[in-house]
C-alpha cells in the first residue's frame, strides 16, 4: 500500500492510499483520517477506467473541506 496524498488540517492527518488487489485483479483506494479507515473503493479490473475519476472527487472533497496538501512521507507533491 502507498500513501498517494496527505492532508492536514491542525492537530489532524488525512490520506488517501493506493494499493493492488491482485486477489480480485483490481485497485483499490482508501481515505483514512487520524489513522482510522473512512472509506474505500476497489475497482475490479473492468471498471479501473472508473479509477481517475473516483479518485479526482475523493481528492476534491478533503481540498474543499479546507484539508492541506502535504508531501506524504518521502515523496514530493507532483
């Protein structure tokens, strides 16, 4: 699993992490807040066309919530 963004806002963390299912061939993301799970989405791999799209809103609801974009660990923001 990668930590694909990082927000904060003060005294809380955000992130949205990727990770593969190879199990079920699909990918799946998951949105944590403070280290609990909010939720999630898995494309199986029919409907990872669906992905970009899903995770564009997802991105787009903690960024009008007035998140803050952070580096994740080790990474640049792109």
């Amino acid at each position: 699993m990668r930590v694909l963004r990082r927000y904060t806002k003060p005294g809380h963390t955000a992130d949205i992490r990727e990770r593969a299912v190879t199990d079920f061939c699909g990918v799946q993301f998951l949105a944590f807040l403070d280290g609990e799970l909010l939720g999630s989405r898995f494309f199986p791999q029919w409907r990872e066309r669906d992905y970009p799209e899903a995770l564009a809103a997802r991105i787009k609801g903690f960024v009008d919530g007035g998140w803050v974009d952070v580096p994740p660990p080790g990474q640049p923001i792109c």
